[in-house]
C-alpha cells in the first residue's frame, strides 16, 4: 500500500497524508488520515484514496484461486 499511497500524496500536495498499521492481537488494519486546510482539497484526496483502495482489493481478488 505503500507506493499507491506516495502517488496519492504526489497528486494531493496540498494535504498531508498518514498511514497507521495497527495490529490488535487478531487482526490487522491500517487508519488513513488526510489532513489540510481546505475542505475540498481534503475531499479530492479522500476521493483518490478510496480508489486506491479499491484497486488494491481488485488486485486481490485477482490473484485469489
């Protein structure tokens, strides 16, 4: 998830983005937070990350038997 993520950031410079893995004793996850000064800047950067998100299930899906 790295590398989509740092394309994400390249194409939002006006925000800050941060990815938090967690892992609670049974199950991994990762927080995304987006951060900056305008509202719609902030809504385009959550637009591209939930289609990052989505390719990357796609790709999962893919590769599954």
């Amino acid at each position: 998830m790295g590398a989509p993520l740092t394309e994400v950031q390249k194409k939002n410079p006006e925000t800050s983005i941060g990815s938090y893995p967690k892992f609670d004793g049974k199950n991994f996850s990762t927080d995304i937070v987006i951060r900056g000064r305008d509202a719609a800047i902030i809504a385009a950067a959550e637009a591209d990350v939930i289609s990052m998100i989505e390719a990357i299930g796609r790709l999962r899906e893919e590769k599954q038997p």
